[in-house]
C-alpha cells in the first residue's frame, strides 16, 4: 500500500521512536500531522521530516493526558488535516524504577495518565473519522513489559498489559469495518526512555544497555512501516520485537 500524500498522525513525535516514525513516512511521502510537548524538540523534528520528503507538515504541541485539548486539536484542524489515515499512538514514558510497595503515587498517575488514558482520549478522537471515510489504520506502541512483568516495574508493565487490552478491544470492536489495528511490542530500546525513567541521570540510564545491543528508534520504525503499508485486506494484530541479546522483559544475554 502507498503512503504517498497519506495524513499520518504520530504522537509523542519530538524524540525516539516517534521521531524515527516520522521520519520513515516522510521518505515515502506520507503527509505528518505530529503532536508533542515539546514544541522546539518537534519543530526539529518537522524540519528533517521535510528534507527526508514528507509531502507536508504540521505540527500541534499536545500534552495527550489533556482530553480536552486532545479533543479540541483534532476538531480544529484545518480542513485538508482532517482525514487522518494513519494513526501511531506513540506518546509514553516509564517514572522510576521501585518496588510496587515503595512508589510514588505521582509516576503511577504520570503513567497511567499518558500510556493509558492518553491513548484513549487520542484514539477516542481520531478513529470515529476513520469509521465514516471508510479508511484507516490504528497503530499503539506496547511492549515486552505488557507481557511479562518484571521487578520494579509493576505500574509501567500494567500500563502496557492495558496497552494489549486496548488494542485488541479495539481491534474486535472496528469488526465489520476497513479500520486496521495493530500493536508494536519492543523490547530494549535505546532512546531517551530510561533517561526519562530516571529523571535525567545518565549513569543509571547508561547500566540499562550495559553489555547489550539494543535496538534503535529505526528498528521499531521499520516495524510500524511494514505493518501499515501490507495490503488493504491484511490486519498485523501484533509485531513483537527484541534485540538478540534478549528473550523477554526478563532474560538478557550481557557480554563482560
């Protein structure tokens, strides 16, 4: 399937895997509608778009936990941004790294708030239009974590075994309609997201990837381009993927 001129909306696009999304459908011509918080970190990311050849741009600084500005950038978008074809619900963190018991209550909302509820306020805005033109395609960014909990990790994993809910809920509830839906679950990737996890401290994020190949913000990428461009008919319910130095959200190979 061509992406050539078709509106694809990315979520947390200003870094990551968002930003290497973007960047994959603007080189084959996609229209990039792309949302983020932070406004200069997306218009960096708008600019490369343009030069890798994405026919068009528009960015929206959007925190995706508000709904009603998730509601209200999406019923004012300019009529030629209207018919988004492609949506890739990428916006989520992970906040801290402690045991369930000894939390703060302030990363369990963080992260419930974005990977969870926002994800549904966006997806609860972008897919009626899909439903009425009769086109579409729904894409969630999950994770290993949504499938097998590890230490340490209970709310994020919880966040992302909501994800897989979602996702297939939705998937079952768009029967009998062209609207396609997938779930991209990676494991390890080396991005700003255990730096973001960590509150900005470089060494603990760095001793995540210690002895391990992780994969890139393109790999995933890669992953999300595959599914949406297979034929109309075709329906990629979900697309695990790992480095090969890693079995699940548990088992690591570490070299040293």
């Amino acid at each position: 399937m061509s992406l050539k001129g078709k509106i694809v909306f990315i979520t947390g696009a200003s870094s990551g895997i968002g930003a290497a999304t973007a960047l994959a459908f603007a080189a084959e011509g996609a229209r990039l509608l792309l949302a983020a918080r932070r406004a200069g970190k997306l218009a960096e990311v708008a600019s490369m778009a343009l030069e890798k050849g994405a026919a068009a741009v528009h960015s929206i600084d959007l925190d995706v936990r508000d709904h009603r500005a998730v509601q209200r950038a999406i019923d004012e978008l300019p009529e030629e941004w209207a018919a988004i074809e492609v949506l890739v619900n990428n916006a989520g963190l992970s906040r801290g790294l402690d045991k369930l018991y000894m939390g703060k209550v302030e990363d369990w909302d963080e992260m419930i708030d974005t990977n969870v509820k926002g994800l549904l306020y966006v997806t609860r805005a972008v897919t009626p239009g899909m439903v009425v033109r009769g086109r579409g395609h729904v894409v969630n960014m999950g994770s290993t974590a949504g499938e097998l909990t590890y230490p340490n990790g209970a709310v994020y994993c919880a966040s992302k075994a909501a994800e897989r809910a979602v996702n297939d809920g939705l998937r079952q509830d768009l029967l009998g309609t062209p609207v396609r839906v997938t779930s991209i679950d990676p494991g390890m990737v080396e991005t700003d997201f255990s730096l973001v996890r960590f509150r900005g401290d470089t060494e603990l994020a760095n001793k995540v990837y210690k002895g391990v190949t992780p994969l890139r913000a393109e790999d995933v990428a890669d992953a999300i381009l595959w599914a949406v461009s297979r034929p109309a008919h075709v329906n990629i319910a979900r697309v695990v993927l790992t480095t090969i130095d890693q079995a699940n959200s548990l088992l690591f190979h570490r070299a040293g």
